[in-house]
C-alpha cells in the first residue's frame, strides 16, 4: 500500500536540511564530510537502481565515477578545455563507453554480469595506473584545477557543498521521477518477471542499456566534482575499496528505496569518520583497518534485523506502528 | 484456408492474396523442439476474429508451449505464424504484444515489487511513448500520458471488480484476484487477440462464474480468446470452436460437442481401449 518509490516527504526534508546547514554550522569539516556524503550518495542511488530495481548486477560504478574524474582532471589540467567543459567531455565519454560495453555484456546475467562488469573494473584501474604519461600513474593526477563555471570559480567548502548536493537531489529527484513512470515501470517490471514484461512488449535489452548508460553519466559527473574538489586523483580512489563501500551503503541503508541509498551514503561515511575521530586514538596501530571490522559487523547485523536496510526497517517500523494504531482506533470504536 | 505443413511459406502467400478477406491468425507447420521432445509437431490451425477458441489436451500435449511460441517467448524451429496477414514468426516478443496479441499466464507472472494499479499500467507501455529523459524531467506530454494511462487501468481494473484494491500490493490478494489483475493487465495492452493460459485454474466456482460474464463482455468488445484450459464444463459452456492438441500435434478441431464424443480425444484423454 506504500508506493516504495515516492519520496515527496523526505525529499522536501532532505532538501530543508541540506539548505540549512552551511547556517547552522560553519565547520569545514563538517561541510567536506557533507560533501563526500552527497558524491557517494549520488554514486549509491545509481547503484542501488541497477541492482535493486533494475536487476543487473553491475558493479563497474566505480569505474563510471573514476573516468568521470580522469577524463575532467586531465582535460582541465593540461588546460585543454575548461573544467565545465571538461565535467561534459567526461560525461559523453563515460556515456558512450558504457554504451559500447553495455550492449554486448548486458546480456548476461547475475553473476556471469557481475564477474564481467568487476574485470572491468580491474582492468581500468590498472589501466589507470599503467598509463603514467597520461593520467599520472599510481601516485595519481595532481594540480587539478578548482572547478570554474563562465568566470565564477568555486573555492570554498560551502559552494562545493551546494554543488555535490545538488547534483544528488537532482539524480535523486530524476530517478524517483523516473521509476514513478512508463520507463520506470518498465525497468522494475522485468527484475520481477523477465517473460511477462517482454509479454506486455516492453523492450528490456533496450531499457537495460538506456538505465545504465543514465546512472554511469550520472556517476561520471559526480567522479568529475569529486576530481576539482579534492584537486587530485589517484586510480586506487575508484578501485575495489569504493566498491565495496558502495555495496555497504546499499545494504545497510536499503536498496529498495532510493533514499535508503543516500541514507547509506550518509551512515557510512559519517560512521567511518566518527571511528577515526574517537577510536583512532584508542586503537592507534589498527587505524586503517578498525572500520572495516565495524562495518563487517555492522553489515551482518543490518542483515540479520534489517533485510531491507535501515530504510527499509523504519518503514516495517511505521508500518506496524500503523497497523497498531488502526487497531486501536478500532477497539475504541 | 488453412495451408497444410508440406506446403512451404510461400503458397501459403499466394493463398492468402487471393480477393479473400485473410483469416484472422493463422498458423501453418508449427514445429518446437526441445532437445529431443516434439514439444510442437507442426501444428496447423486458423482462427477468426471475434470468437472465442479453446485449446484442450492432455499434460504434457504442448499448449502452454503453443503459447509461448505465438508470443514469442521462444521462436519456432519451423512453420509460420500469421497474425492480420503479417508473419510474425520469429519476431521478438515486445514486438508482437506490440501487435497487438496479449496474454496471461499459468502462474500469474504478476510484477510483485508493483502495486495492482501499477502492474495494470505496465500493460500500457506498447501503447504509449514516453522516453527516459521525458519521464525523468517529468515534462508536461509525459505526465498528461501518465494520467491517461492511469484512467485506463483503473477503466480496467473496475471492468474485473478490483478498482477497490487498486493501491494493494500483488502479495495481499488471494490466487483468484491475482488470476484477474493478469487480465486486466493483458487487456489494458488493448490486444485484438487474447491468449489466457488456464485462466480457472484454482478459482472458486462463483470466479468462474464472474470470469465466464467477464470474457463473454471482451468477446462483445470485438476481442479474438484462445483459452488454453483444463476445466472441461467451462470450455465446453464458453468455446465456439475446441482445438486438441495431444504430444505437440493437433489431433481434433470442431465444435465443443463433436470434440467431445471423438474418439482419438476419448484415447488421448483416457488411454485406449483394451481389446
């Protein structure tokens, strides 16, 4: 009875505590973790569409997200063309790689698509790193130049923060739009039932392609803020750790709704620098790998309590509590 | 009319140019295999438009498999299909339901993550032309076509009595209602030819009852049935014409009454006679 892909509520609070926090606080630290939550977000939502709603198993994200930043960083910092044009550059780059890869392997399924779609990941990493000349090999491209838009150059954390986020809601604002409607419908049909989507004439190798082109561009233009924000990129930042980050996004925040993702992007990227603030000093020798253990267990739990993610469990939650609140409405009848 | 298997694509063509009115759907030599079984053995048959046809035979005889193949689901080793004087044999499926031949399903296929309304509209998408980046935006032809599109299937759902449970998701109905929504999801494809794959199976007697009023309503609409179904009263109550079908051939075609005192039928169904 809960249309799970509407979002008006919460999105009118996201955006209300989006806007009103640069006023409340003035950190920049609190404003870049902010940032990174909204990048990730971005690269979550996109992910969690292909695998939760769309079906396929994609897990080449990372790889969209880090030529985006490759392809704006070089342009801009050889001063090829300007960083707007670079973020376009990179986005009908990353689109039509990922049409040209898209089509041919969107034809396999789980796991054979996931084996595909993670060599492809491998392989541009490494490619990444081989091509030294290029894009500055394993120690990564530096000097990227700040992102500057017809003379107006962004510099602080508050016009960065503005940026990545409204890049976020605008995915996210897209993408509810979009599974609310006849494409939409069209893509969540045939996760559920490949022979009777095709029945009812709905082209799936067709819209498979066109969802994954969308959420790569999407990732590319995200990757492409990230490169001008933090001025740097190395091929390690869009390798199997994001990966793995972003499937821990979805899963403990909930896949099946798109904010689930974002909120996913937010617990996880919070929760990471929460560790390292407070237990980084009580357990200095295993700074890098304490996380990780937190998150593991994180991850079996949400697992074992909330199948759904943390969104998910909160609106079983509301769920339940509404069902008890009807009942009792009843009785008193 | 109706070409026998040796004759090749081509006769068939040259029957049908004649100044004759070309039969609704037609199907010449139809053969499927499936490793080593004959699921289809070149099944010839013809139907007219406007009538309500059922396809009986015993499990195993190749009906579901007939289905599948006339959608598209699987393509045919061999033969032709003639659906309003084009050969859509071979065709991939979203191009034939686009034509206008919808179905439904022995087990629902329902879309579960969807509501009923929801999984009702899906059955809109041949008939409509939204793309991704219109719907994404959410421009003013798209959300004009959206709640067109939205009208029509709650038309449809009122048409089969659950315009109450529009907002339900597929899990909270019962097997029947289920069985229903598939209806309604084919119908709102506006098909000229319908394909319902046991459409009683598992329904109570007083569904049959509203189904059999419900199907009599689509003939009224000018629709074309094929029934593939088990329940003998109810084909023999609703059908204009039975086809049989026993281990991938044809094996009788008539009216329901003649089917039924056939003896090859009697065979298929009971098993032969000892003498």
């Amino acid at each position: 009875m809960i249309n799970k892909t509407s979002l008006s509520p919460f999105f009118w609070i996201i955006i209300i505590a989006v806007i009103s926090l640069p006023f409340i606080t003035s950190s920049s630290y609190i404003l870049m973790v902010m940032i990174f939550v909204a990048i990730y977000g971005t690269l979550a939502i996109g992910m969690g569409i292909l695998l939760e709603h769309a079906g396929i198993f994609s897990l080449a994200h990372p790889t969209w997200f880090g030529l985006g930043a490759y392809v704006a960083g070089i342009l801009s910092t050889r001063q090829i063309v300007s960083p707007l044009v670079g973020i376009i550059v990179g986005a009908v780059f990353v689109a039509l790689i990922s049409y040209l890869i898209g089509a041919p392997i969107l034809r396999l399924r789980g796991y054979y698509l996931a084996c595909a779609t993670f060599a492809l990941l491998l392989i541009v990493e490494m490619s990444l790193g081989q091509l030294g000349s290029i894009t500055g090999g394993h120690e990564g491209l530096t000097g990227i130049p700040p992102l500057s838009v017809v003379g107006f150059i962004f510099r602080t954390d508050t016009q960065y923060y503005f940026l990545s986020w409204a890049l976020c809601l605008g995915c996210l604002w897209f993408l509810s739009n979009l599974l609310n409607s006849r494409v939409g419908r069209a893509i969540r049909s045939f996760r559920d039932s490949e022979v009777a989507s095709m029945s009812m004439g709905i082209d799936i190798p067709k819209y498979k392609l066109q969802i994954f082109v969308l959420t790569s561009v999407m990732a590319s233009i995200a990757g492409s803020i990230f490169s001008f924000y933090i001025r740097f990129t190395m091929p390690g930042m869009f390798g199997f750790p994001l990966l793995v980050e972003l499937l821990t996004m979805i899963v403990i925040g909930g896949g099946k709704t798109l904010y689930g993702a974002l909120l996913g992007s937010f617990v996880t990227v919070w929760l990471r620098e929460l560790i390292h603030l407070y237990l980084g000093k009580i357990l200095p020798v295993m700074k890098a790998e304490v996380d990780a253990i937190f998150f593991g267990i994180l991850i079996i739990l949400i697992l074992i309590f909330m199948p759904h993610g943390i969104s998910g469990g909160v609106e079983r939650l509301f769920y339940s509590w509404s069902k008890t609140f009807d009942r009792l409405q009843r009785a008193e009848k | 009319m109706i070409a026998s298997k040796e004759q090749k694509s081509r006769t068939v063509h040259f029957v049908r140019s004649q100044p004759t009115i070309p039969s609704f759907f037609e199907v010449a030599g139809l053969c499927k295999n499936f490793g080593g079984i004959q699921a289809l053995n070149s099944v010839t048959l013809c139907i007219e438009e406007g009538k309500i046809i059922s396809l009986i035979g015993p499990n195993g005889a190749g009906k579901t498999t007939f289905i599948n193949v006339v959608t598209g689901i699987f393509p045919p080793d061999k033969g032709e299909i003639y659906f309003q004087g084009e050969n859509i044999a071979g065709l991939s499926p979203h191009l034939i339901a686009s034509k206008g031949i919808g179905r439904t399903f022995q087990f629902e296929e329902l879309f579960s993550s969807m509501s009923v309304l929801e999984n009702v509209m899906v059955g809109c998408h041949a008939r409509t032309r939204s793309g991704i980046l219109g719907c994404g935006f959410q421009i003013s032809s798209v959300r004009k076509e959206e709640k067109r599109i939205r009208d029509e299937a709650m038309e449809d759902l009122r048409l089969i009595g659950l315009e109450k449970k529009s907002l339900y998701p597929i899990s909270a109905l019962p097997l029947g209602e289920r069985k229903l929504v598939g209806i309604a999801r084919a119908l709102a494809m506006k098909p000229k030819f319908l394909l319902l794959d046991e459409p009683v199976g598992g329904l109570a007697a007083h569904e049959i009852e509203k189904l059999v009023n419900l199907l009599f309503m689509l003939l009224e609409k000018g629709l074309t049935l094929l029934i593939v179904e088990h329940n003998m009263p109810f084909v023999m109550a609703i059908s204009h014409r039975v086809i049989v079908l026993d281990g991938g051939a044809k094996i009788a075609e008539g009216f329901p009454d003649e089917v039924k005192s056939n003896e090859k039928v009697i065979e298929a169904y009971l098993g032969k006679e000892v003498s």
